[in-house]
C-alpha cells in the first residue's frame, strides 16, 4: 500500500526529472536563447526545492547529491 505522502514525493520527483530533461534539450539547441536556458533552470530550481520540501515534511533524508544539485541550480538561476 502506497501513502499519499509517498505518492505526491513521486509526483515531485518526476517533476524534477521532467525540469532536468527541459535543461538538457534547452542547452542542445544552439538557438536557444538566454532567457529560454534561464527559464528552464529556474523551472529546475523551483522542482528541486519542492522535492526536497516534501522529503523533510516526510522525515526523510535529503541526499547530498540533491542538496548539491540544488545548491548549483540556485547559483546558475538568474531569476529575481
């Protein structure tokens, strides 16, 4: 039996990945604006932070590996 809790943190991570996915297209399109790869990292940070929210509203631990990722995204994130 599946917990809501655990049922929306998969919904939060397949965001994650879809956000991470965008990233990965936006940056091979050698037309792609600025604002576009701004925009998808932004998407990501805003994923990744959701993610990690709902990991410790569950009690659970964050990996390193996320909070690393997180911290990165938030460094490369040009939004106000």
């Amino acid at each position: 039996m599946v917990e809501a809790g655990q049922l929306a943190l998969s919904d939060l991570f397949g965001d994650v990945v879809r956000a991470r996915d965008v990233v990965v297209r936006v940056r091979r399109v050698h037309l792609t604006s600025r604002a576009d790869l701004g925009n998808a990292r932004h998407e990501l940070v805003l994923a990744l932070e959701a993610y990690t929210s709902g990991l410790e509203r569950l009690g659970r631990p964050v990996p390193y590996a996320l909070r690393d990722e997180l911290r990165l995204q938030r460094s490369l994130d040009d939004a106000p």
